[in-house]
C-alpha cells in the first residue's frame, strides 16, 4: 500500500466507524427503540457526530487527504476513497461544528415527533419541528453553496449529483405533459379491473412468511440481513455484510408483498458491492437515484411483470386462500398493476407515481427557494394533489404527513425515486436486447437478471456515478423518454387504448 494511504486508512477506518454507529441507532430508532429513549439516544448522537465531524475536518487527515491527491501511484479504489473524504471535508468546512451537532440531535427526535403526529393526525404538533428543520437545511446549504449556486441544487446534489434544478424542472415537466394525459385516458377507458381481492383481513404472520419467501426468492441474502417491521418501510446498509430492511403488515395485501420487493432490491444493491469496497467510504451505493433504481426495478420491473409469477403464483395463492382461490393469474397480476389516483405515495401505481414525487419536488422548491411557509404546506399539498391527481386529502396522515423525508431533513431526496424509475426503464430497454428477459423470469431464474445488474451496477459501488453507470452499460446517456415509453406502452395494453 502507498505509503501516504497507509497513513490515512486509521483515519478512514475511525470515519467509517462513526458512520456506521449513527446508522445503526437511526434503523433502532425506527424499529425497536423504546418511545421513552428518544430523548437520551439524541444526545448520544449529538455526541457521536460531532466525533465524525471532528475525524473528517482535522487538520492532519486534511494535509493526508492533499498528499494522496497528487499522488499517481494510489490504487482506483483509494483514490475513490479520497475523493469522497475530500468532498464530505468540503461539505462540513463550512458548516460550524456546534450547529452540525445540534441538527443530527434534532433530527433524532423529530422523526418521533413526526410520528406521533402522524399517528395524532395533528400538523400543528410538527409544524414548529419542522421549521426548525428546514431553517438548518437552508442554512446548511448557504454555507456551502458556491457562487451563484441556489441552495436547492446544493441539497439535490447530495443524492443524486449532476441532476439540479434545471435538468429536473425538464425532466418533470415531460412527466407532466405526458402523463397526466394518459392517466385521465386510463380513468376515461372501459376496462374495469377488480383489485377487491386484495384488501382484507391478512395475518402478520402469513404476511411476514411470503415477505420473507419472495425477499429470498429475488436474491436478499438472510445471512447478511434482516428484515423487521416499522412504519415506513426502509433499508439501512452497514455494509455489504449486513443489511437491514424493513416492512409493514396492514389490510392491502399488494403493500407488504411489493414494499419487501422492494427493499430486498435495495439490499441486493448492497449486497453486490465488491469485497474490497466493504467498508470504505466508496462501499455503498452509487446516488440515492441509482439506489431507487434497483429497488424500484426489482419492484415493478421485476415484480409487477406477470412472467415474475408464473412460477410463484400458485404458492401465494395457496399462502391466501380466502382471498385468492377464485382469483387466476392474469386477474392478480392485473390487480396489482391497477392505476388509480390516490393519497399515499408509497402506495401508488407505477402511473401516478410520479406526480406523487412532482408534488412533492414543487412544495419543497417552494419551501426552499421561494420562502414558503409551513403554515401553508397543507394546502399547498391538497391544491396540488386535486390538480394533478383529481383528488383531495381529507386528513394530514394521508396529506403533507404521510412521508417520513422532511422530518429527517432529507429535502431533495423524492425526486431521486422518479429519477431511479426512469433509469430502470432505461435499464430495462436495454437488457430486453441482451437476454430474454421475461423467459428467464418464467423460469425462475431471476439470478441472471440479479447477476446482470450486479455484473454492470452493483460491484461498483461508488467508484462510479449513476450517469457513468448508465452510459457504461447501456451505451447511451440518460433518456427519460425510456421510461415514458416504458409506462405508456405498459398502461395502453393493461386498459385497451388506442
Ligand atoms: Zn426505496
């Protein structure tokens, strides 16, 4: 090992121990933490990150850092590592230590008050938390915005770089010329498709047994991993060695079964990063985007595609008889691929999932560069929800407090899931000339495609950004228009248009 590298990794080892610790109290915080603790835990990692913050922005690791990146003779892998050390010295520079403690303290907290919130169905008790949130964030990305920069591409640019406001407000705007359209067709159509089925009484158990048996089925490793419940779905990675994801149990069948789908595909983005990345800065996924990619690619592109049960179906059949006896093949699967407007994004059809996420990248321009109030987020939320999906929320669970991002500070995050959609989509066309997709699904083989993307995607890791990940593989730079075609294609077979 260089000689200068050698001098750096106790320190790269200490920042990642760091990282790690706080991880792992956040995935115990939304699991399996006692409501009492919230409190006491928020110090412990008010304490611990301001450990992180003091490892990263040292004077010494600064100098090893400058020494390393004049220096050839570093390995692909180290350099990678020095430059993602590099970018985060930048971000915490200029950021005063003290303020950095006291956000990671607040937001230990406000996703409990959030929470209760939700549970209370009551804004108001948010309201002040958040706004406290947000004034950090628009701090925070003053600090660090270079000249010119507005603040909302500075916080965009954390999960998915190289995708700022200018490239976004195109990206949604053909999201909206060209699906709001095709939703009211599909609501004008006469098809009917029956997804009553569906909702019931469904035990937790018999849930949590198919969860389980499809999570595997898809490739996440149980050795590695684990699966809990919580009130938002989600996955924590430690590292390629333990992942962590989450669940919940309600009356809607699709929920569960696509929600594990899910997250077993961000796990499997995890799982795939090389051994020699584990437990670098580099050892994770490449962008929040990328990451929404696979997730949402093993969810729908994967999971919602009728080959994906040809194999399955009866087992689930069998696991649900009361609901599904009656129900054949082709009847599920076109229940579970159903576009409908609706309240719950995490709940929504390929089709409207979208304009979930454009609602919510408007409000939070809105709140970040236009000064919005919280005090008129509500309805800001409801006014758009009833203009581009003909509906209204009735209460805030299901309105502006149904997401768990806001109260964790992540502003800028919802546009990397219509981000990681359309990189799917593009992904998706591609691989439909390399192999026979549907047939491989048909025989179970769902390895060759998780072996595809792990081949193409997953080793990397960090080493390279989501744009380098889709240019390499499927030759092409990125297109939205993949995933245009792909759910037009998809919506005007499932309900007959023209
Ligand atoms: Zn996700």
């Amino acid at each position: 090992m260089n000689e200068t590298f050698e001098a750096l990794k106790p320190r790269l080892d200490r920042i990642m121990a760091l990282k790690t610790a706080m991880i792992l109290f956040e995935w115990d915080n939304e699991t399996l933490a006692p409501q009492k603790a919230a409190r006491l835990t928020s110090n412990v990692i008010g304490i611990l990150s301001g450990e992180y913050f003091q490892a990263v922005d040292d004077g010494q690791v600064r100098e090893l850092v400058k020494a390393c990146q004049g220096d050839q003779s570093l390995t692909e892998v180290e350099k990678a590592q020095v430059r993602e050390l590099s970018k985060e010295q930048e971000k915490l520079a200029c950021i005063p230590r003290e303020e950095y403690q006291d956000f990671a303290r607040l937001t230990a907290e406000s996703t409990r008050i959030w929470q209760e919130a939700k549970e209370a169905d009551d804004f108001e008790r948010f309201a002040p938390t958040l706004e406290k949130v947000i004034g950090y964030q628009k701090r925070f990305a003053a600090y660090r915005a270079k000249d010119g920069e507005k603040k909302y591409d500075v916080m965009l640019a954390d999960y998915e770089p190289g995708f700022d406001m200018e490239l976004l407000d195109a990206f949604f705007a053909t999201i909206k010329k060209e699906l709001v359209p095709l939703l009211k067709e599909v609501q004008a159509s006469k098809v009917l498709i029956r997804d009553d089925f569906l909702r019931g009484d469904f035990s937790d158990s018999q849930q949590e047994k198919i969860g389980r048996f499809l999570a595997e089925y898809v490739g996440f490793d149980f050795s590695k991993g684990v699966m809990a419940t919580s009130a938002h779905p989600f996955t924590t990675n430690l590292h390629n060695h333990d992942v962590r994801i989450t669940t919940h149990y309600n009356d809607n069948l699709d929920s569960s079964l696509f929600s594990v789908i899910h997250e077993a595909g961000h796990g499997i983005y995890e799982f795939g990063v090389r051994d020699d990345l584990t437990q670098t800065l580099v050892g994770e996924g490449a962008s929040m985007g990328m990451h929404e990619s696979q997730s949402r690619f093993f969810e729908n592109i994967i999971g919602r595609n009728r080959s994906f049960w040809v194999p399955i179906y009866e087992k689930i059949r069998e696991a649900f008889p009361q609901a599904l006896t009656d129900i054949g093949l082709d009847m599920f699967v076109n229940a579970v691929n159903k576009a409908e407007p609706g309240l719950i994004r995490t709940e929504a059809d390929e089709l409207t999932y979208s304009l979930h996420v454009l609602i919510r990248y408007e409000l939070e321009k809105a709140l970040i560069e236009e000064d919005m109030s919280v005090e008129d987020l509500p309805k800001a939320w409801a006014d758009k929800y009833e203009a581009y999906l003909g509906i209204r929320p009735e209460t805030m669970k299901e309105g502006v407090l149904q997401d768990i991002h806001w109260s964790q500070g992540s502003f800028g995050y919802f546009p990397s899931y219509a981000l990681g959609s359309a990189f799917g989509a593009q992904l998706y066309a591609h691989m439909k000339k390399e192999m026979d997709f549907e047939g491989l699904l048909e025989e179970g083989k769902v390895d060759r495609i998780r072996e595809y993307l792990r081949e193409h995607i997953h080793q990397y890791g960090k080493l390279k950004d989501s744009r380098q990940l889709l240019k390499d593989t499927t030759n092409e730079d990125f297109d939205p228009q993949y995933y245009i075609r792909y759910l037009k294609e998809k919506y005007k077979k499932l309900y007959h248009l023209g």
